[in-house]
C-alpha cells in the first residue's frame, strides 16, 4: 500500500526545481557502510566536490548509474532471496538491471569512490568483465552479495536535470577485504570520508533522500536488520510524493 509523505516540505528550494525535459530515470545503486563493532552504529559518508555541478559539497554514499559489465562480474555468494525479490518489486521499465548487478555497482562504485573493496579475499583472483573490476583481480577480492542488504529505493521526480531510480543498500564495515590509498583527496570526486555516528550524520549537509535513508536505516538496525524486513521505496505521482512498501 502506497501512503503520501511529507518529502515534499524537506526538500530544498534547488531540489524543488521540476522545469527540465522529462526523461527516464537511470538505474543507480549506492552503498552506505555502517560499523556497528562499538556502542553507537556509525556510516561512511563522503563529501563531494565543491565544483561539481551535480550536488557540490554535500555528504553522500558511494554510488552511480549501473554499468553494463557490472551483472558479469564473479562473485563469492548471491543475494539473498528476499533481497533479490524485493529488487523485482514495481520494475516496469524494459531494460532495468538485474537485481545482482545493481548490488555489485553499488561494490564497484564504492571501490571506485573511496578504494575500499568489499568481499572476501582468496588467494585465487576472480575472473573479471573487465574495466574498474581489473582492481578487484589484482587484491583477489571477490564481492560477497550476501552480505549486501537491500533497504531502501527512490526514484527522482519527474523534469528534474538528473533522475535515477537507486537502490539503496547497506553492508557491515566488516566487509571491508582491502583498501587502497589515494583514492580520497582535494581533486577527487570524494574530497574526504568520514565515519560519523548515526544520530550526527543526519544533521550534515546533505541531499534530502540521503537523510531520508539514514532514518530508514536506523530503523532498520533497530528492527535487527534482516533480509525479510520491507524495504520503503519514494516516488512522487500527480505533484505528490508516496512511500511504499516492498
């Protein structure tokens, strides 16, 4: 069942902006890792670029659109079937991603942000598609989808310069496998990562839906995080937004 929300009164006056042409929204899928090895759960979070046209200076999660080789790459284990049913859920579009790949953009895309590689480490490297996967060859880590929990999905209203449709996922900081430096820095697209506990990180500047998800995730961790647990998923239909469940 669908219920309106009120999003609509959280936006910012830039995030309100309905004048573009209209387009379909892209498949995107992104990440956000939490440690919960202490007290108070904590995630990562970036700061983007201060000149990026697109979200200049706001904290975000690793993510982007999925890329073709992303649904070929070798993994060590599957989603899990709730995950991967509720990824089936409202797909209308010809084309949509297959469920595992936009689990494994949102790995490459976390790599590609921030050089930390989710997985697990063998000594055997993982065959490859190819392209940003080459890293995960070379430190022998193969992306482990079990580990990988789907918690949210939110489609950008329409006539919006840039829409998705993301995915929002989550894995422990366990998940971690190996790291590689200088990824992060003053010319990059992610200026600096920073592990900041839940209840703080909703008060940095960040997108709407970004703060959005982390209430969800909070939820959710409260709630004891299993894969069975419905996933909310925003959108906006006749000028209104609604939030539903999968």
């Amino acid at each position: 069942m669908k219920m309106k929300t009120n999003l609509s009164n959280l936006l910012t006056e830039a995030e309100r902006e309905q004048t573009s042409p209209p387009t379909e929204p892209k498949d995107a899928a992104t990440l956000i890792l939490i440690d919960r090895s202490g007290p108070t759960p904590k995630v990562l979070l970036g700061r983007r670029h201060q000149g990026h046209k697109f979200m200049p200076g706001k904290f975000v999660y690793p993510g982007g659109r999925i890329e073709a080789s992303d649904a070929a790459m070798t993994a060590a284990g599957e989603l899990h079937p709730d995950a991967e049913s509720k990824l089936r859920e409202r797909v209308t579009q010809a084309g949509t991603a297959s469920p595992r790949a936009f689990a494994l953009a949102a790995i490459r895309e976390t790599f590609e942000e921030t050089g930390l590689l989710l997985g697990e480490k063998r000594s055997q490297p993982p065959a490859v598609p190819g392209g940003l996967w080459e890293g995960f060859a070379k430190a022998g880590v193969y992306p482990d989808l079990t580990r990988m929990y789907f918690i949210a999905r939110a489609v950008t209203p329409p006539r919006r310069p840039r829409r998705f449709d993301t995915r929002f996922f989550t894995a422990d900081a366990q998940s971690i496998a190996h790291r590689i430096d200088g990824v992060i820095g003053p010319d990059s697209e992610l200026v600096e990562l920073v592990w900041v506990p839940l209840a703080e990180a909703k008060r940095l500047d960040m997108p709407t839906i970004t703060g959005v998800v982390l209430e969800e995730l909070d939820v959710r961790v409260a709630a004891g995080m299993a894969h069975s647990l419905p996933v909310p998923f925003y959108f906006m239909e006749n000028k209104e937004f609604f939030r539903e469940l999968l």
